[in-house]
C-alpha cells in the first residue's frame, strides 16, 4: 500500500481527477439539454412509453454518470489488484441503478398498467393499480438483493432452499398475515368497492381510503380512521352505497281515523302526481297507496326513489317532498295522526262508580 502511494504522481492524481470533473460535466450537458430535448422530442410520439420511461430513469441516470466518473478514475488510479473488487463494485451499482430505474416505473402513477390492461383487454381500477404496484416493488427489491448478494459470491440458490425448508414454519407462525394477504387479493379480484367509495359493513361503515397487503384504512363519517384486516372484510357482507343508481324513500303517513274516505283519496292522488311530476324523482317505480288500519292512523304507504345519490341532495329532495305533501294535507283539511289510545266506559260502570263516590 505505501508502495503504491510513493508511486502515486501528481500527474496521475490530476488525470484521475479530470476524469471525474469531466463525467460531472457530462451529467451536467446532459441533464440540462440533452435530456429535456429528448424528453421534448419523446412527448410529441404517439405512445407515452417512452416519456415514461424517461421520467422514470432521470434521476438514476445522473446519478450513474457519478458511478462511471468514480468507476474510471479509480481504475486509473489504483492498482490491478484493485481492479477486480472495482469491477464487482461498478456491476453492483449498475444493478442498483437499473432496479431504481424500474422501481419508479412501477409507481401507481406509472401508464405502464393502464396501457398493459388495454393490451389484455383488462381494466385496473384505483384499487388494483396501487397493490400491484407494491407487489412489483416488492418483487423488484428481492430481486435486485439476490442479483446484487451472487455478484459478490454468495451463494442465492442456498438461501432459496432453506426458505422452502422454513416455509411450514413461517406459514403457521404467520397465519393472520398469510389470511389478510388472501384477503386483500380477493377484496382486488372481486372489485366489491374501489378508492373513495362509501361502503357498509358489521364492522365499519365509511369512505375507503386504502388498501395494503394486511388491511384496508376507511374514513368514518366521524372523520376517524378505521383500520379493517382484510381477512375480516373479505369474510362480511359488505354494502356499497356508492354503486346505487338511485335512492330510495320510503314511509307510512299516517291520518286521522276521523278522516272522510274522499279526502283520503284524493291526498294519496295529489301525491302520486306529485312525485311523477318531479324531474328529481325516479319515474321507474312510484308507490303512493292506502295501505292499512293502523292502531292510531290510516296509513297511506309512500315508496319511490330520487334520481340523485348524493347524500345533500338526496336530503334536499327528500324535504321539498315533505313540505309539498303537508301542503297537501292542509288543503285538503286532513290532520296527521299520532299515537293515542280511546277508552269507552259503559253508563252502568260509571253509575255505579258514582253510587260509590257519594257513599
């Protein structure tokens, strides 16, 4: 080693430096120009791969015109018996740098699955995107360590068996994961809901905000985050608000027992043109019936639906309506009934009671 610093000149130490000073200047005309030119001339193609993959591999190509400076001036610089940890060193971080590169390409954000569900006619939505990309991630990380663990001599395939050997064990040990895990492919296979729907389950009812590998996040209408294992969800009934077409309304109006036959008919025909006069109902099914004898009313039935699901609009209908249908009753002088109960007492009963009270 100190021989190799005595034979080390000026020269050679100014050479290997301008190596690098040069390979910096390279990433420097590089990224500046030429890298937004091609990027300039890539978003004016037909297909958006190649801006993709650009954008995806900007940062690792700077970073590898580093590596190449370094990797040049040290193989000038040091020694041949050197040279062979520098060769293992510079192929380690070009696999480092490729597997950066590709592990921005696999971002949810990435095209690359939109444009791969148009090739196999499949259709990812806001749920799948984001878990096969962690699941690529995943897969790319374990990759690159193996690659990275057999270019410094280690041996992989040995480390692979012994996983086999484990796997029992890990799989009991793991049971409530591995069961989450199925879980959540089941949750993305089936397609029950996607990102920002409202669903209702036993466990919890809110807005979906996320899912991983073990669970999925749903914001409650109390504004707190409920953290649902996948196992759990996948195993309930689980109600999606979200996918209705329409929302339904549907009550008894209940009237006095006093109330003439005629009126009641024609409150239950001024409601039932009502509600098909309105552009905001669903025309598909309207009920507005006199359904039964209740204890304290005559029930007259109302069922229909309001085109828009929007839980404020929904709200807003629904009380317009409301309104409407108590202008009707004023109208026609029909009073609401309540719950009251009536007691009839025989003249004999209350003789005697009287008979009684004087004594």
């Amino acid at each position: 080693m100190f021989d190799w610093l005595t034979l080390l000149t000026w020269r050679d130490a100014t050479i290997s430096v301008g190596i690098l000073l040069l390979f910096l200047l390279f990433r420097k005309i590089f990224t500046t120009y030429i890298f937004k030119l091609i990027l300039y001339l890539s978003r004016k193609a037909p297909t958006e791969w190649v801006t993709n993959i650009l954008l995806a591999f900007e940062k690792p190509l700077r970073s590898f015109f580093v590596v190449i400076g370094f990797y040049l001036a040290f193989l000038y610089l040091l020694p041949d018996r050197f040279d062979e940890t520098i060769h293992h060193l510079f192929r380690t971080l070009v696999i480092i740098h490729i597997g950066w590169g590709l592990y921005y390409l696999s971002a949810s954000s990435s095209i690359i699955f939109s444009k791969v569900g148009e090739r196999l006619d499949i259709q990812f939505d806001q749920i799948v995107v984001p878990f096969l990309s962690k699941i690529i991630r995943f897969a790319l990380v374990a990759m690159i360590l193996s690659i990275v663990a057999s270019e410094w001599g280690y041996d992989v395939s040995g480390f692979i068996a012994g996983l086999g050997l484990g796997g029992l064990a890990f799989a009991l040990a793991a049971q409530d994961s591995i069961g989450n895990f199925f879980g959540g492919v089941v949750i993305i296979t089936e397609k029950p809901f996607t990102l920002g729907d409202w669903v209702s389950t036993p466990s919890v009812e809110g807005f979906v905000e996320d899912i991983t590998f073990r669970s999925t996040k749903i914001r409650t209408f109390s504004d707190s985050l409920v953290v649902v294992p996948n196992s759990t969800l996948a195993n309930e009934p689980i109600e999606n608000w979200t996918k209705m077409g329409k929302r339904q309304i549907t009550f008894n109006l209940g009237v006095l027992y006093s109330t003439p036959r005629d009126k009641i008919q024609t409150c239950v025909d001024r409601i039932d043109k009502l509600l098909r006069e309105r552009e905001d109902i669903n025309q598909d099914i309207i009920i507005v019936r006199f359904s039964e004898f209740n204890d304290s009313s005559l029930d007259i039935f109302l069922y229909f639906f309001t085109n828009s699901t929007m839980w404020v609009e929904y709200m807003e209908i629904k009380q317009d309506v409301n309104l409407q249908i108590m202008n009707i009753l004023e109208e026609e002088g029909v009073s609401i009934a309540f719950p009251t109960r009536s007691i009839y007492m025989e003249e004999k009963i209350k003789g005697v009671e009287k008979e009684q009270g004087d004594q």
